[in-house]
C-alpha cells in the first residue's frame, strides 16, 4: 500500500502532466508544425527573394483610402471576393471614410451599398456596432493593437493581423485560405489551423521580407498555386517547391509584375 507521502507525490506528478498537456495543448501544437516544414532557412530566402523580385511592392486588392476603410473592406470580404468588395464598396466609402460618417449613415443605408456582398445584412450589422466601438472607445480611430482590434464586431484575427500589416507596418502574418493551403501543398508551414500556420512562417521568414511576405503568399496563391490546379510552369519556385503533386522544375521567369490598377494604397503606407 502506498504511503501518503507517495500519493502525494504521485498526484502531483499527475496533476503536473495534466497541466502540461492542457496548459500548453496549443502550444505543444504549434511547436510540432514548425519542426514540420520542409525548407532550410536558405531555401526560405531564397523564395522570398524571387516574390520580392517579382512583387517589389506588393499591394492587397481591397480598395480603401484610411484605415478605417481597410478594416471595414476586410470584414465585408469574409466569404467574398476582393472584387466584389471593391464593387460594393467605392459609393460607400466616396460619403463615409470615417467611424462617425458610418455611424451617421446607418445600417439600412450601409445594408443598400453593400447588398451584392454575401452575408450583407450581418455585415451591415457589423460596420455599424464596429464604427459605434471605434467612437466610444478610441476617439474614432483604428487601434493598432490586435488584442483592441479583435474585440470590434465582426474582427478576428485574420482581420486584425491585415491591418496591422498594411495600415501599421507592423510584421504580421494573416493567414486566409491562400496562404493555408500553399503552407500544406508545398510544404513551407504545415498545420492544420491557421494559427499553427502563421505561427510556423513568422518563425522561418527572415525579418527582411516579413513586411510583403502576406501579400506575396496571397498573390501566389490566387494567381499561381491555385486551389484546383496549380499553375507550376508559371511559377518562380517551381524549382525549389516540394509539393508532391507540382508537374515542372523549371522555374517561371523571375521578372517584376506591375501591381493591380484597381487597388488604392492605403495613407499610412
């Protein structure tokens, strides 16, 4: 029969592993994608070389003029495309670039703009609830702090991390289907949600190249390593890309393609 001293002990050992793996579950879970990618830090620059060749000046597709309209344009492109963002949104942000001209708008004129947009009623909803927060509690500006950014209606933190990005500068990784899938297809950051996803290229994209690296992984998903069937010949890594199912090694080209025309850059950029 054990003595209590060795119960004790006992239990404590267990209590101490239960901890550990409910403690650091997600951590534990990050830990084990980033020893996953398939690519020496070499390789890693050197990819992000040739995007940086290619897209010296990368820009996202969303169409916007401030902050504010940034963060609006990326709440209305959940389950949408940049596109029809774009279409819906340039009546709208020409009478309200601000929270307080949002908010004075209303949600039934906000709804009228942008009814072409999937789930439109619930994103009015949420323009409107996100400018009222914006007012009361940050004097009508946009944080630039994911941890305040999240808690405005209808903002995750894909979302927040694309802000931060484009209208702050600062080095985040938001992470939308694009980029999941490039990180599993080829190998670069395998994980099966986002945010391992995220977490294993902020470790392994060298500092120099973490302020495009979103966009330049965005862009080579929607035009190159598309979902259905990637597009190898046109692809500047095709010779460094590991994904079991690409059909060349010979590299694309590696010459500079020009920016879309509709986008607008944003005025903290």
């Amino acid at each position: 029969m054990a003595s209590p001293k060795s119960k004790k002990s006992s239990t404590a050992k267990n209590e101490l592993s239960t901890g550990r793996r409910s403690g650091s579950k997600a951590g534990s879970s990050i830990r084990s994608a980033r020893r996953r990618s398939l690519y020496s830090p070499a390789e890693v620059h050197e990819i992000f070389r040739r995007f940086s060749v290619q897209r010296p000046e990368p820009k996202g597709e969303l169409e916007h003029v401030n902050a504010f309209t940034l963060l609006v344009a990326v709440v209305l492109s959940a389950q949408a495309t940049d596109a029809g963002v774009n279409k819906a949104t340039r009546a709208l942000f020409s009478i309200a670039d601000t929270p307080r001209k949002m908010l004075a708008l209303g949600e039934a004129k906000v709804g009228e703009h942008i009814r072409t947009i999937g789930l439109w009623r619930n994103k009015a909803k949420n323009v409107i609830a996100l400018s009222e927060a914006l007012i009361r509690d940050h004097d009508g500006e946009v944080p630039d702090d994911r941890d305040e950014l999240v808690k405005l209606p209808g903002v995750g933190r894909k979302t927040a991390n694309v802000v931060l990005n484009m209208a702050f500068g600062q080095h985040t990784m938001a992470v939308d289907t694009h980029i999941l899938r490039i990180g599993n297809r080829i190998g670069l950051a395998p994980g099966k949600t986002p945010e391992q996803v995220e977490q294993e290229l902020l470790r392994i994209i060298p500092d120099e190249y973490m302020r495009h690296a979103h966009h330049w992984l965005i862009l080579h998903g929607r035009y190159v390593c598309k979902a259905r069937k990637p597009d190898c010949p046109a692809c500047v890594i095709a010779d460094i890309c590991k994904a079991k199912e690409k059909t060349t090694s010979i590299p694309a080209p590696l010459v500079p393609i020009s920016p879309p025309e509709t986008a607008i850059e944003s005025a903290a950029q």
